[in-house]
C-alpha cells in the first residue's frame, strides 16, 4: 500500500482534528437517531411519520391501537435488527482491515460471509434432515450459531492458508479468500439445485439480503453477537493501531499480538455469521463505511471503529427506506440496494483520493 | 556494574537452519553496542531474541536474570524500545499520531505523555513533520519517524534508565550523512542516560565512530567482542567477511577508517 503522493494531494481526513473528531462522533451518533426515525415512520402501509408520535403514545399507555401494532410487531424490530447488521457488517469490516493491514479485506471479500451463508442454507435445507437435532436443540439459535461458526470455519482456513512462518500474506489471504468463497458459492448453489421451487426462491432472495422477515426472535438472535463486538471494540482499538506499524512493532508495543488477532477473528466471524444469519448476505457495508471514515476523521481506530458502528447502521436503515419505498408494494432485495448506492460513490471517492485511494 | 543483558549460549533455528549458534555475551550496560557482520550473519535475529520477539530454541537471553522470553509484551513494552528496519504502514496515520503510539501502551498512565512525544519528535530532528502524513515520507523520513516512535515509549514508560534497552536494527540504512551522525548520537546520548543501547549496522566507520563496543556475528556466532579499535582491524573484518578490507587510522582522532579493497579475498 506504498505510494508518494504528489505533495499537492488534500490532507487526509476534513474532521483530523480532536475536537473535530469528538463532533464528528456525535454527529454519527445523531445520525443514526435521524435514520431510526425515518425508518419507523416511513413505510408502504399502515404508519406513517405524521401518526408516528400517536403510535407512540398508543404503546406508552397501553392502548394500543393498529399503528402501535404496526409500530411494535413490523417496524421496531426491523430498525433493531437493521441497526445490528448495519453495525455489525461495518465494524467487522474495519476490524478485519486493520488486522490484514489492508483496506480490501472485509468479511464478504475473503470468503466468511461465503462460509457463513453455506452453513446457513446447508442447515435450512437440511433442517428436516441431518440438521434437525441441530434445530430441536438450539430453536432460533441454530441458523446464527451455523453461520458463526461456518464464518469462523472460514477464516480459520484462511488465516492457515495464508501464513508462512509466523507472517499472515495479504496478497495470498485475499486470493485464497476469493477461491474459497467461489467453493462455498458452488456448494451453496448444489444445495439449491436440490431445493425445491419455494425453497429455491427463498434461497436467491436471500442471498441479495433483506430485513423483509425481521421478527422479535432475529433480533433476540443477531443481538448478543453483534453486542460483544461492541463491547469488545475498545479493546480492540490499541491492538489494531499497533497492527497497522506490522505485528513485531505492535509486539514491540506491548500488544500481545496471538491474543488480538484471535479475538479479532472470533468477534468478526460472530458479528458477521450472525448478520448473515438473519439478513441474508447483505455485501458493500463492511468495506465502504470503514473507508467513509477514514476518509472524515483519518485511520485513528478509535474513532474508526465507533464511527463505523453509526455509519454502518444509518447507510443500511436509509438503504432498507429505500428498498421498501421504491417498487411498493413490492421490495428490492437489501443488498442489491446497498450496491446500488454504494458502488458509485465508493468509486468516486476512491478517484477523488488519487490512485488506490491509500486509506 | 552488572550487565542489564545477557545472551547465555543462545542458539535459534529458523526452518533446518541454525541461524544462531551457543552465543554468550554480557552485554555491557549503558553503552552503545554495535553488533557488525555480513548479510545473513544473525545480527537482526539476535535483536529479535533480546527484543523478545523470538524465543531461543536452545539458551536463554536474560534481563536481570529473567528470561525475557517468560516476560509478557506489555512488560517487555516498558523495559525496551526496537527501532525496526523498516516500517510499512498500511494506512495513512500523521507523523504525530505515529509517534504517540509509542506512549499508547497501557499502564504507562496518561502523566507526560504529550511531553515525551514532543520531546521525542525533538531529538529526531522530526517536528516539523508531525502534520504530514506518514505514508507520503520519504524512507529516510520514516527512518526518523520510527526512531521518534521508540524514543517516546522510553521517555513514556518512565521506567529508571539503568533497567531499559534501545534496539535498534539498521537504524541509519535510508539517511543522509547529516542524519546518520545525529540519530547516532542521540542513540549515544540515550547510551550516556544509562540505557544499554544496542544498534546492529553495516556501516563500519559509523560502528567506528560511535560504537562503544563492538560484537562481530559470523555465521551464527559471535566471532569478536571489544571496543572498536580491537575488533575493527584488517585481519579480523577480514576473516568476518572474508573479503580484503583495509584499515586506515583518522588523523586528529585515531578512529579507524575501514574501506573496502577492490582485490581478491585472502587464501
């Protein structure tokens, strides 16, 4: 990621400063109050922004109206897990890119969402049948814990693959990313040659992403996951500043650098298994929020990892206003959306920044 | 004065070769120590072995006695500092948050900190740097940067000199001459605050000039030890690198000057 930019070249980061940076934080944070409104009361049926306050009110006194139900039963829990996923995606992005020390590493680029869709769609093909222990033991549960751990699965064989004495290669990471997220694709895609029609279309949309099923038990499932990850990023913060010197400096630092990198594994296949679990595989989030970021308030993980916790999840409610609004009644797949919006102006900011884009 | 360092019989392999072999050596405390020898000699291994960054397969190397491979990183981190040979970052940081992270390690507290990055970015000659950005540098910038970088965990952590080491692995490959002599002598000048100071270079007359004491590493094993003018001598850089080098004595200072000869290598 070497380069020597012309002199000339913009100053990275228009909010670099520290009380910039706090602002910018705040500001994210009102954001994504902003987005969760929005999408509270913006919807093809039943609620509206306008009656949104009586909702309110109708489920704070108890005499719930058909608003309130619209707002409890299909809203509120659509923002919920919206806001997870969103989160969940960016963060996860972030933290990968910083322990690869590179900025194409993300969770859907190097195979984990590949891995976690196909024990996803393996344990509804087969929740009938070979997985149906599985199912019985861990009800809701069972489709994030497969994906969690098929993302882990995933990059636990990456991160084998990839290292050479004690080294992780990010050149041979993302290729062997690529390889085994075409593997787990074909894989997937037998599993939905055997499917029925149903099943079949489920499966498809499904691999565009969507918050169109969002219910109280997804939430209940992608919520402990996406949490940790959360919780855990302050820790996180110094360790992946530290990788960003190589890891024998970040040792040098006094990070005990076998210990991040397991937790920042573990935490990202967790966040993104879970994300894949109950959104489908919603793409574009986890590589172009961190960038947007580094972009406003420079590589600082600090403010990175939270301020893409907030972007992630405002830039996936606005995509989710969007994908129910545009063709109602009907909806656009999330992810399809999400690319749509997105691919465009990553790539201007990408030309704007000069070749490769450095952050 | 006991030795803040000691190699006893430190051997380490990488894959089937025996990279460093049954080296023993008290390295002597609050000097600059040079450690010299040809490509692929061992001289960034053994750094790494005292950095703690590599357990020896066979010895151990000792701070104070302990084993610094049984000492966590975070320990490790406020007893010494490693200026690496070369620092790529992937991500466009400021001189300055670069700098800071040196003084970024839990439990040095919060006390001083902006004092020692200032005064570290001081005595790097780096100040007027710390707006810019770091991946835009020139090597020798970043050089400098990273020197800055490992100052400022020393003066951070704020531990007493006599117990603390500066590594430094090629710390002058991409200066100019100007800069060369004056990170050596802040290096010396950390030396004379009662650090033990250990700098691997190929620059034999800056070895000569400001090395304290010399250790020759040849194929794995420590092949001379002493101050300058007793190992840096025509026959024995000779053998070391098993080329002919003359030795010429500095006018005024009596440093020697080494310059390597065009002939074939001695039988």
């Amino acid at each position: 990621m070497q380069r020597h930019a012309p002199a000339s070249r913009r100053d990275v980061g228009a909010f670099h400063g520290r009380e910039a940076r706090h602002l910018l934080t705040w500001g994210c944070g009102a954001l994504v109050l902003a987005c969760a409104v929005l999408s509270l009361g913006i919807g093809p049926t039943g609620l509206s922004l306008g009656s949104l306050p009586r909702a309110v009110l109708g489920a704070w006194t108890g005499s719930p109206g058909p608003e309130t139900l619209v707002l409890l039963n299909l809203r509120l829990p659509r923002v919920l897990l919206g806001v997870f996923v969103g989160a969940g995606l960016a963060v996860s992005g972030a933290v990968m890119q910083g322990l690869f020390r590179n900025p194409l590493a993300d969770p859907g680029l190097i195979g984990v969402s590949s891995g976690a869709a196909l024990a996803a769609v393996a344990t509804i093909a087969l929740g009938n049948g070979l997985a149906a222990p599985l199912m019985r033991a861990f009800g809701v549960y069972a489709l994030p814990l497969a994906a969690f751990f098929g993302g882990l699965a995933t990059t636990v064989v990456l991160m084998a693959v990839a290292r050479r004495s004690g080294t992780l290669l990010t050149g041979t990471l993302l290729l062997a990313g690529v390889a085994i997220a075409a593997l787990c694709g074909s894989l997937t895609g037998i599993l939905a040659y055997a499917s029925d029609d149903r099943e079949l279309r489920d499966l498809t949309l499904w691999s565009m992403g969507s918050l169109a099923g969002a219910s109280w038990p997804k939430v209940v499932a992608v919520l402990p996951f996406t949490l940790l990850l959360l919780a855990l990023v302050p820790r996180l913060t110094r360790a992946l500043n530290g990788f960003l010197l190589g890891e024998a400096e970040a040792f040098h630092l006094g990070i005990d650098v076998e210990r991040a990198k397991r937790l920042c594994v573990l935490l990202t296949a967790a966040a993104t298994g879970a994300a894949v679990a109950v959104a489908g595989i919603v793409g574009f989030v986890g590589i172009v929020v961190p960038h947007l970021m580094r972009l406003l308030a420079g590589p600082d993980h600090r403010f990175v990892l939270p301020g893409s916790a907030a972007l992630g999840a405002s830039l996936v409610l606005l995509a989710d206003i969007f994908a129910r609004m545009a063709v109602r009644p009907a909806e656009l797949p999330l992810g399809l959306v999400l690319a749509i919006l997105g691919a465009p102006v990553f790539l201007h900011l990408v030309v704007r920044r000069g070749a490769g884009g450095g952050a | 004065m006991t030795a803040l360092l000691v190699l006893d019989g430190v051997s380490v392999r990488l894959g089937h070769r025996a990279v460093l072999q049954q080296v023993s050596h008290a390295i002597p405390p609050g000097r600059l120590t040079v450690i010299v020898g040809p490509n692929g000699a061992g001289k960034s291994t053994l750094v790494r072995v005292l950095s703690g960054e590599l357990p020896p397969a066979a010895g151990a190397a000792l701070w104070k006695g302990v084993p610094i491979a049984a000492l966590s990183a975070a320990r490790l981190a406020g007893l010494r500092a490693v200026v690496p040979q070369a620092a790529v970052l992937a991500f466009p940081f400021k001189v300055h948050e670069v700098v800071a992270l040196g003084a970024s390690v839990p439990g040095f507290g919060l006390a001083g900190h902006r004092r020692s990055i200032e005064r570290a970015m001081a005595e790097a000659d780096i100040a007027h740097l710390a707006a810019r950005t770091y991946t835009e540098l020139s090597g020798g910038e970043r050089q400098r940067v990273q020197f800055a970088r490992a100052l400022c965990q020393l003066f951070a952590a704020q531990t007493p000199e006599a117990e603390t080491a500066l590594f430094l692995d090629e710390p002058t490959s991409s200066l100019d001459l100007p800069h060369q002599s004056l990170l050596m002598q802040r290096a010396a000048a950390q030396a004379r605050a009662g650090r033990t100071v250990v700098a691997v270079l190929h620059d034999l007359n800056l070895a000569a000039a400001w090395g304290e004491h010399v250790m020759a590493i040849s194929g794995g094993r420590l092949a001379a030890h002493g101050s300058p003018r007793e190992v840096l001598t025509a026959a024995t850089l000779g053998s070391l690198y098993n080329a002919r080098i003359d030795v010429a004595t500095m006018p005024g200072s009596g440093l020697p000057v080494v310059l390597p000869n065009a002939g074939p290598a001695p039988t």
